[in-house]
C-alpha cells in the first residue's frame, strides 16, 4: 500500500486485524457487540454492525466519523455523512483502499430491511476486494465484481 495517505493504511490494517472476529450466539452478540457498539456510557448494543465496524476501523485509521453512530439507521448515517462532505462516489469510479463499500441491500448480513457496508481493500482487474463485518456473523474477506448490481457507491471521510 506504498504511496496511500496513512490513515487510509491504517484503517484497511484494522480492518484486517479484526478478521474471524465472530458472534457468540449469532445474534449481533459477543465479542462484535462489545467491540465495536458499545456506546460511551458503557451500554453494549446488540444490533446490526457492520456500520459500527467500519468506525471502528476509521477510529483506529484517526478519524471521527459524524453523526449519531447508535441508530438503528447506521449505514444510511454513514452514506449520508460521506455524502454531506462530499465524498461519496458512484461505482462506475474506481474505489480505493480505506474506502467505505456501500451496498445495495443486505447480502449475506442480518436478513430485514437495511444495507449493509464494508472497508476496501483494494482494486484488482474490476474486482473489489472487501473486509466487511456482519457477513454470516463474523468480519471476512468478501470480493465483489466492480459492475455488480449489489455494490451501491463508495465513500470515505
């Protein structure tokens, strides 16, 4: 990743480090839900987290991202947030390391309405290669095709 700012370094190594990272029960719970949604008051948010990993990821990367993070909302916070600053981008652009996935609905996530959302990477050949929370329960390594119908936008901060 020779040549990226530093924090977009950062926020792709913490997105690794966090792989195989998994649910107790496979109800937003365990390890996902006490690291990465508990909120300052100390309350730990047994929610959809995807979103929540992917600030979590940006905070160790030294970036604060905006908004009110603890509602149910979070991915269209995130997207809206990308899209206040002005930095969200259509997939037709080519998405960098350190970008933030948007989806067009939830994928392998939470079944229910909502999105879902993940960390770039890197771009290889049209494929996007992703680390992403909350897919079947736990962070992995997804890979999708640049034109896919699912793959939404991408932003960062």
């Amino acid at each position: 990743m020779a040549g990226l700012p530093a924090w977009r370094v950062a926020v792709v190594e913490a997105a690794e480090s966090q792989i195989g990272v998994h649910e107790l029960t496979d109800h937003n719970d365990g390890e996902p839900a006490t690291r990465y949604t508990t909120m300052s008051n100390g309350t730990v948010r047994n929610v959809p987290w995807c979103a929540y990993f992917v600030r979590w990821c940006y905070a160790r990367g030294g970036i604060v991202i905006p908004g009110n993070e603890w509602q149910l909302g979070a991915v269209a916070e995130l997207r809206r947030q990308c899209s206040l600053v002005g930095r969200l981008r259509g997939k037709g652009e080519l998405p960098r390391p350190g970008d933030i996935v948007f989806y067009a609905g939830r994928g392998e996530s939470d079944a229910g309405p909502g999105d879902h959302c993940g960390i770039v990477k890197c771009f290889d050949l049209g494929v996007v290669h992703t680390i992403e929370g909350n897919v079947k329960h736990a962070v992995m390594r997804q890979q999708h095709n640049n034109g896919s119908k699912r793959v939404d936008c991408y932003g960062f901060f």
